[in-house]
C-alpha cells in the first residue's frame, strides 16, 4: 500500500470515546492545524483521483481501536470541507453494526440506510445539516446481517442513486479486519481511504486490511494518519 496518498496530521484535542458536535474540528476550530489538514487532504484526493471520477469513497480503518470511531470522525470532517470547497455532499453511515454518525451530528436515526435500501422508489431520507451542501443518510435499524445487505444489488442501485445527487458520497464503514463490510463498499465504490491512529494502531492490523482489500480488488486510495505528536501537526505560516 502507498501508505501516503499523502500523510496527514490529525490531532483531536479530547481524547474521550465519543465525539460529539462541538469536537468536529473542521466546525469547531476551522483555523487550526487539523483543520486545515483536512482540507489538504480533500485537495490531495483530487489530485490521486485525476484518473477517475472520484464520486464516492469509503473511510474505514485497518482494526477497531477501542471505543475511538476514528474512521468516523475523518468521514465526518472530510465530508464537511468537501461541503465548504462547495460541493454537494452525502455522508453515509454505513457501520451497520455500531453506528455513530448520527450521534455525531445530533440526527434522527429513525429511519436511514437499511430503510432507503429496501424502499429505493421512496424519496431518500436524507437528514439536513448545519453545513450549507452537506446532507446525511443515518444507518436506520440495524439489520441482523449488514454484510448480506451491504453486497446486495440494491446497495449498488442505492449508491448509483446517491452518486447521481451528490458531487461526493462519503461512506463510513466498520473496520476492515472485523468483517467483509468495508471492503465489500469498497468494491462498489471508486476507492476506499483507510484511518490509521498514531501509536495505537499496528503494522500487521494495517498489513491485514491491505490483504483483505486486495482480495476484493478495491482500489486503495491512501491512509490518513490520526492523533500523532503535537510537535508534528501544520504549524502555522
């Protein structure tokens, strides 16, 4: 794996294990290094994209790291500079096993994926945001087998639907090691970005995920690195 599509730095200030509205960075401190970090991480998607139409892309990560939804959070915040730079943007929970999102954003999750999956003729219940450009679609009831409905016909008729409302569908997957999830997205979509934590997640978690997605031919687009030393954040100009 090119580990670095390009390395980013990406220090979050509260180190708890749930991240709630007032700690998206790119929200909540849109001056700060990390901040600013994410947004040259959308740039750098572009530029690794050129050959492709990049329309939608999974964030995932190699290993679950305690109660941390790292990939989460990266989802989050990439899809609101994605938002900001002025695109339309549709975030999507798709961990159907321990969804968080809606947390996150303070949104219904009373109805989402699962829902749009099984009524594709219905309007999409896609959830405003604070964030002009930027809607999501919550995980919805979870289902005994996420793994069945995620591969499913459906779920590619879904996001050819999404893709045809959005500049950029994000999705947000479970880990790779933990289950076919995130890799069987990955197959569906134009590439998969992996989150790897700073001192916490290991090489041969990463080696692993690489493994499982090479299997599903998905196409790799890069890691980003997440809560690494302050000293080695964006320092400003």
């Amino acid at each position: 794996m090119s580990l670095v599509l390009s390395l980013q730095y990406l220090l979050r200030e509260n180190k708890g294990t749930v991240m709630d509205k007032s700690e998206i960075v790119t929200l909540s401190a849109p001056d700060s290094p990390a901040a600013e970090a994410y947004r040259a991480l959308r740039v750098n998607l572009d530029y690794a994209s050129l050959d492709i139409s990049l329309k939608t892309l999974v964030v995932s990560a190699p290993a679950p790291e305690g109660d941390r939804s790292v990939w989460a959070e990266v989802a989050v915040n990439l899809a609101v500079v994605a938002a900001q730079a002025g695109q339309t943007v549709v975030l999507v929970d798709a961990d159907l096993r321990r969804p968080c999102l809606h947390e996150f954003l303070e949104l219904s999750n009373e109805v989402g994926l699962t829902q749009a999956i099984v009524s594709l003729d219905e309007p999409l219940p896609l959830c405003p945001t604070d964030v002009p450009g930027l809607s999501v679609l919550t995980s919805g009831a979870l289902p005994p087998n996420p793994v069945d409905i995620l591969s499913s016909q459906k779920m590619s008729d879904l996001l050819e639907n999404l893709a045809g409302q959005a500049d950029l569908v994000i999705l947000s997957a479970p880990p790779v090691t933990i289950s076919a999830d995130a890799a069987v997205l990955g197959a569906k979509t134009d590439g998969l970005l992996l989150a790897v934590r700073s001192g916490h997640t290991r090489r041969d978690r990463i080696e692993q995920a690489k493994e499982a997605l090479e299997r599903f031919k998905v196409h790799l687009l890069g890691a980003v690195l997440t809560d690494a030393p302050e000293g080695k954040l964006l320092t400003a100009y």
